[in-house]
C-alpha cells in the first residue's frame, strides 16, 4: 500500500506517488480495487544516480560527501573525481544506496565532474564540484626585507599564468600553473612598511584569487665599519618601519645619537658618528617611535692610546711630492726624529696633548712602500708607510707620427727592466733603471688614432707610471702633386681620430670629398681637381670630430677639359672648355696651322682660371687637328692643346634639282692635301674625278646622266684618305621626244620621256588635249618611255600634251599644232550638180 485514491464514475483513477529506496532494477507497480477486487499491473524501472553532493564548491583538501541511490544490491561502486580514477570505493547497501566522502586533490579550478561507477551495472551518473582556488601555504609567515618567500596555491587553472602580488607590491612574482592547477612561486621580500601584508595569487585566465597574510618587521641591513676607533663615521641603513615613521639611533650609552624619518616604504638610512666611549662591543639599536619595532647590531670601538702617526698626507706621490706627516701618543714636550727610508727628514718637539706634525719633501729614491719612522727620546715609536710611485717626464708633448719621443723616468725599482708602452703599441721601448730607479728612453710616434695617448712605463717588479702625448693628424702622401683639372689626386694621411669623419678641403672648395679614417686614425681618398685657377693649391684634411686639420699641396696647370664635336667638318662651330690658367688671364686660340681663330682681347679666363668659348672651323684639309690654346699676348708658346678631327664635306651642289642632261656644280671641303676625289651620282659610278686643292677643297661639274626620278645620292670619295661625303640631287620627269610637233587629225604622234619612275617601271598617262589617257605606257628601268599616239578629233590649234607618272606623280607638258584637214570626199569625180 504505496497510495490510496478514489477512481471516477467511469471507473477511471490518477495518482501520483513517489519512488522509495530500492535497489536497481525492474519493480512491478499494482493497482487493486478495495470493492471490486480488481487487479491490474505494470513495471517501473528504479536507475542510480547521485542525490546529494555536499559542499558543492571547495578548495583543494575540502571533503566532500555524496549519496546515491538506485544501484544493485551490494555493488561495488567507484567515485572518479576530474582527472583522478578511484578517489575512493564504497559498496551499495541491499536497498542500493551508497554514501562516500573523499577530499578534493591537486586539480584545476572550475566545475569538475563527479562519476559513481557501478562495477555491475556499468552505470556512470554525474554531479559536479566547483574547485576554488586556495593559497595553501606562506613560508615562512614573517620576515624582514630581503626574505625569500615561499607561496603554495592549489585550484587555479591548467598551465595558466599565476600573478602574485604583495603588500604595495603589485605582480612581485609571475609563475605558470602545473596541469592540475598547482601554484609553486618564490618571492624576496621588498621594501615596504612594517606589520601585516596580503599576499594575493590571481589566476590570469580563470580570474581566480586568494589571499594569505605577511607580517613583516623591522631590520638593520647594513653597517659599516663594524669596527671604528672614536669619531669614526658609521653608514647605518635599516628596512620593516612604518612609512614615515620618527627612528631612534641609540650607541651604547647615548639615547639617541641620531634621529631620522623614514620613506614611504619604511626604509632609513643616516651616518652618525662614534664618540668616547669604552672599547668593546658596543649596541646600535633602532627604535620605531610609533611601531616600537626594534633592530639591532653591534660595533668594535678600540681605544687609541698608544703612540701614532695617525696621517700621513699625501700618503703616496712622486720623488719631489711635500709630506705632512702628524702622530699622536707621544709624552709631552718629547723630540721627535722623523726619518723617511733611511733619510733623516725633521725633528720636532710634541704639543702638551703628545701630537706633532712635521712637513719634508720626498727625495731621490727607488719605488716601493718608504717607511716613516717617528722616534721619541723617550723610546716610543710610530711608523707609517708612504708609498713611492713613478713619474714620466716626455719631450715633446705633442707630434705627428714618425716624431721622435723622449721619456725620462724616476721613482721605478732599482736596476730593474722597463718596458715603455704607447698607446695601442706595447714595448715601444725597453731600458733599464739605475740605482736611484731612474731611466731614460726614445721612440718614434706610430701610426695610431689623434688625441691624447697615454705613454705607460712598467718596470717587472710592477712599478708603473703615466703620461700622455698628444697626436696631431698629418698629411702623408699627395699624389700626384700636379695636374690639371680632372686629374685624380690620392690624398693619405695618419693621426686623426679612429673612425671619425674627414672632410677634404681644396683651395677655394671647402668640401671635395669626405671618408671615414680607420681604427688607428689613418685615411685614404681620392678627389678630382676642380675648377680652380693655375698654381699651388692647398688640400686641408679636416677632422671633423677632432678638429685636426694637416695640409699638403698640389699645383695645378692648364688644359683643355672639352672640345665638342670632336669630328667636325669645315664650318661646324666648337665648344671648348679650359681650366687651370691664371685669373682674368687674356685667351688666344689657333686652329691648325692658320692663324688665330680667337683674336686676343676677345676671351678671358674666369677669377677660377676657367673660361669657354666657341669658334668655327675653318677650310683646313682633312685629318687630326691640333687645337692651341695661347695665354697673354707676347707668349707664343701654347699652354694648352688638344685635337679634332676634320673630315670632308660636300657644302654645295647647284643646281639641286633638274632633268636629264643637266650641268651640274658640286663643291666639298675637309678632303686630303692635293687627294684625288672620286664623284658618283646615283648608279653612275666615276662621274668624274677632281683633284682637291691645298685646302682640301674640291669643284666638280658633271651632266646628269640619264636615271630614273627622285632623289639622287651626289657622293664623293677622297681616294687617299677613304673620306666620304654626300649630297642629294633630285631628278625630275622630261619630254625628250615630240614629233611631229604639228598635225591634222590622223596623224601619227611620236613621245618620249625620262626622269619617271624607278626599277618598279612607272606606269605613265598621256593626255591630250581633251582626251584622258590617250596612251599608258610603262617606263624602263630607268625611267624613259617612247609611245605614240593618234591625234583624234579635237578642234584646231594648239594642243597640250601631258605625260604624268602615276607613281611619282611627276608631269611634263609639250603642245602640238592640230590644223584643219579635208577628211574625206565623195565622190571624188561629178558633174554641176552633183
């Protein structure tokens, strides 16, 4: 009896009851009716599951408790918890309900999947866990500033970045968490303020965080001297204050020898110094006026009441150097015999108080640590050591490479080896010192950057001493040293700085080039002489980080820089260029053989010694013409040359056009002296050959032969020299042929031409009078035709004949005299009236 109801009038019921604990399986469900004893059934089937998870959400250690209900009667059942297999077993009861508890282990935070697996039934019902993250442990759990610090955390995500924060610090350590979500990070406590501080671990991706608590507390991090005589000056620094806080310093007796604030972290820091007090170990304590925290450390203080020199000033210096020597402890009123080495040095009686000071200059003595002895009459003895050191002395202080050095030495070892040292270069010099450790040596500059370059001297025992020479750049090598504009100059040099930037100065031309020197202060460059006037002429290297500046000199003279065109026939102007003559100086130039070709007066050179001009050539014969170029009038001998070259030319052909059997006159230049010259015209080689004058002129006159329309080659060949030149001719269309010139209708006409078309073969129409194209004819292969016609029935008179090649479009009128004619009679024979 689960439940009671009522069925309804149609016999029908519903009710609704809930499932008690069994164990798995199929039940029957059973219906039975009170009066009619009706009985009627079906089956349920009861599945596990997990019906309580407690607590839903924990950390990494939480014990969780589950139940759950619906297994087989006494089934094994295996809890898996996220990635863990088995985290513990249990057996379902005969009613089939189980009940476990096990503890979260090390896995990543979130909603993580608990399984109860049935061994026999194979059913896997699930419930979830949320694993929070958890700062699981801080070691140590207090520190002072400079602590390493431990931090254990679970529950965060897989392989995520972790930040840990702490106190003011914000991400003091950045970690990556393992797969199961476990946080491991170390951290050295910072400076901040005293008492307790957060630590805070964040899970960057999962958002997780969580908290545990520092507490930090006072420290004293350094002191120093931990030992000190009386008035001493003692560096204190303390850290684990609070922020701003008044610090009491306390030295053994005296509360307090100094007072300070500290920052806003909680760190101090002051110097006090030592006062009487007795000898031993004495406290240094600081005490936080607010906090109370409290530090402390101890410091030696030695009583000084034995006999003393107590400063020696300087303590080390050259052979010359002024030593004040004072000491203490002495009876007073006592002499005192101060002895440097073995020189007695001064003697001096004590103050009331037993302290004297004394001044001497040091003498001529080998290096080394020098005993100071200050002995009483009484027998109490002090020492102190001045330490001799070795000094340099060079001449000269400055040069350029290859520049010979002295170097003279004293305060070295006695009798020992020194090796001089310069610059980048070891052992420039090796000497050996006398009794009095002296020494003297030479050397010559090397090659090495500008500047101030340190001259050591060491001798084996260690002594060393030091000075410097100053290196200056200088120009080495200019070469060439003459030439004219255009020419490439190679300028070397040494002593500029390494690697810096050298700007080229020549004449009045402050940058020609620059270039890089080389780690030991070397350069090369080329540059190109420019325009500038004749003579020496200054090259500058300018460092431009040293400021070093060498010279050398170049002289430059004059040339001839451009001649264009440099073939030319006769006529043909030149442009010529020149540099390197004096300022404003007067210009006279000569063609060859003939006279000037520039008057004097007429060109003058530039302030730069440049000038520039054109000329025409004039009728010279052909072949390489030397060009001279003349300086002042008075100096006929040439200061410049240079060449072109003269080839020929046909200047004229007169007429440049005409028939077949025309004169015609050709005229040419730039030929050979006396050369026989060769004319062509069109296929007609050898139309005649002339003999070109002194000059190289030449004057031809030929009829033009017969050869078809068009324009014409004129060539002519220099038969010495190989020289060619050509000219154009055009041959135009003529009628040769008219005859006869006069007929009547009937009569038979004869027409020939030359000068048509080419090899093609002109087709050519001849009109006549009104008639179009009374004939077409086609012309030979040079240019000629013969044709003829039949004068048809036009009226009388004069009549045009036209004759027009259909290519070339060249045409050729002829008149013809048409007269009256009795054609025809008939009959020929009749009588009156007929």
């Amino acid at each position: 009896s689960l439940a009671f109801c009522q069925s309804d009038e149609y016999g029908s019921f519903d009710i609704t009851f809930t499932t008690d604990t069994q164990a798995m399986g199929s039940n029957t469900v059973a219906a039975t009716g009170l009066s009619s004893n009706e009985y009627a059934w079906t089956y349920f089937a009861i599945v596990p599951q997990i019906v309580i998870v407690t607590p839903t959400k924990g950390t990494v250690g939480t014990m969780i408790s589950i139940e759950g209900r619906g297994y087989q009667s006494n089934e094994g059942v295996r809890i898996n918890f996220g990635y863990t297999q088995g985290i513990t077993q249990t057996t379902a009861l005969a009613n089939g309900v189980f009940n476990a508890t096990f503890a979260i282990d090390t896995q990543k935070c979130g909603s993580t999947t608990i399984i109860a697996y049935g061994s026999i039934s194979k059913v896997k019902p699930t419930k979830h866990v949320t694993i929070v993250s958890s700062v699981v442990q801080v070691t140590p759990s207090r520190g002072s500033v400079g602590t390493v610090v431990n931090v254990l955390g679970t529950g965060y995500g897989k392989s995520e970045p972790i930040r840990v924060d702490f106190g003011t610090t914000t991400t003091i350590a950045i970690v990556t968490s393992s797969i199961y979500g476990k946080v491991e990070a170390s951290f050295t406590i910072n400076t901040q303020s005293c008492g307790t501080t957060t630590v805070t671990v964040s899970g960057l991706e999962s958002n997780e965080l969580s908290n545990s608590r520092f507490v930090i507390f006072s420290n004293i991090i350094s002191m120093t001297p931990t030992k000190a005589t009386v008035g001493t000056p003692i560096n204190l620094f303390g850290n684990g204050y609070g922020a701003s806080e008044p610090i009491d310093v306390n030295l053994g007796k005296r509360l307090p020898i100094r007072t300070v604030t500290t920052d806003d972290t909680g760190l101090f820091s002051l110097v006090f110094t030592v006062d009487t007090q007795k000898c031993g170990t004495t406290t240094v304590e600081a005490i936080g006026r607010t906090s109370k925290e409290s530090a402390s450390n101890g410091v030696n203080i030695y009583a000084n009441i034995w006999s003393s020199i107590w400063q020696v000033s300087p303590n080390a210096g050259t052979v010359g150097t002024m030593v004040t020597v004072s000491g203490n402890g002495f009876d007073e009123l006592e002499r005192i015999r101060v002895k440097f080495g073995l020189t007695p040095m001064s003697e001096k009686v004590t103050s009331e108080d037993g302290s004297f000071t004394v001044t001497f200059t040091v003498d001529t003595q080998s290096a080394g640590n020098i005993v100071i002895v200050a002995e009483g009459d009484s027998g109490q003895r002090a020492e102190s050591i001045f330490v001799i050191i070795g000094n340099l002395f060079v001449t000269p202080t400055s040069g350029t490479v290859g520049r010979v050095v002295q170097v003279h030495g004293e305060g070295f070892t006695y009798n020992e080896k020194v090796r001089v040292d310069f610059g980048k270069t070891p052992s420039v010099s090796v000497v050996y010192t006398d009794i009095d450790g002296i020494f003297n040596a030479t050397f010559t500059i090397n090659t090495q950057p500008c500047g101030t370059t340190t001259i050591l001297a060491k001798d084996d025992p260690g002594v060393s001493a030091e000075t410097t020479l100053c290196i200056h750049g200088k120009v080495t090598l200019v070469t060439p040293n003459r030439g004219t504009v255009g020419t490439r100059v190679n300028v070397s040099g040494n002593g500029y700085g390494a690697g810096e930037q050298i700007r080229l100065e020549f004449g009045s031309t402050m940058s020609i080039g620059n270039t890089l020197a080389s780690n030991m202060g070397t350069f090369t460059i080329d540059f190109t002489i420019d325009t500038q006037g004749s003579g020496q002429t200054t090259i500058t290297a300018h460092g431009l980080t040293s400021n070093e500046a060498a010279t050398g000199m170049v002289t430059i003279y004059a040339d001839i820089i451009m001649v264009t065109p440099t073939r030319a026939t006769v006529g043909t102007p030149i442009y010529i260029e020149g540099t390197g003559f004096a300022a404003s100086e007067n210009i006279r130039i000569k063609l060859g053989d003939n006279g000037y070709i520039i008057e004097p007066d007429t060109v003058f050179a530039s302030s730069y010694g440049s000038f520039s001009t054109t000329f025409m050539v004039d009728t010279q014969s052909f072949g390489n013409t030397l060009i001279f170029v003349y300086s002042d009038p008075g100096n006929e001998d040439s200061i410049a040359e240079d060449s072109l070259v003269i080839y020929s030319n046909i200047t004229n052909i007169t007429p440049n056009n005409g028939t077949v059997g025309s004169f015609v006159m050709v005229r040419g230049n730039g030929y050979g002296l006396s050369e026989g010259v060769r004319i062509d015209f069109g296929k007609k080689a050898s139309m005649s050959i002339v003999t070109a004058n002194s000059s190289g002129e030449i004057i031809s006159v030929f009829t033009v032969d017969t050869q078809a329309y068009g324009t014409t080659t004129v060539v002519a060949t220099g038969l010495t020299t190989g020289e060619i030149a050509s000219g154009n001719y055009c041959i135009h269309a003529n009628i040769i042929l008219t005859s006869p010139t006069k007929g009547s209708i009937g009569t038979i006409i004869t027409l020939a031409g030359n000068g048509y078309g080419d090899d093609t073969g002109e087709f050519i129409q001849i009109d006549f009078g009104t008639t179009s194209s009374i004939v077409i004819v086609k012309a030979n292969s040079s240019g000629e035709f013969l044709t003829t016609f039949t004068i048809d029935t036009q009226v009388r008179g004069p009549t045009t004949v036209t004759a027009t090649g259909l290519t070339t479009g060249e045409k050729v009128y002829r008149s013809i005299e048409i007269y009256a004619n009795i054609s025809m009679l008939t009959p020929i024979r009749g009588s009156v009236g007929t």
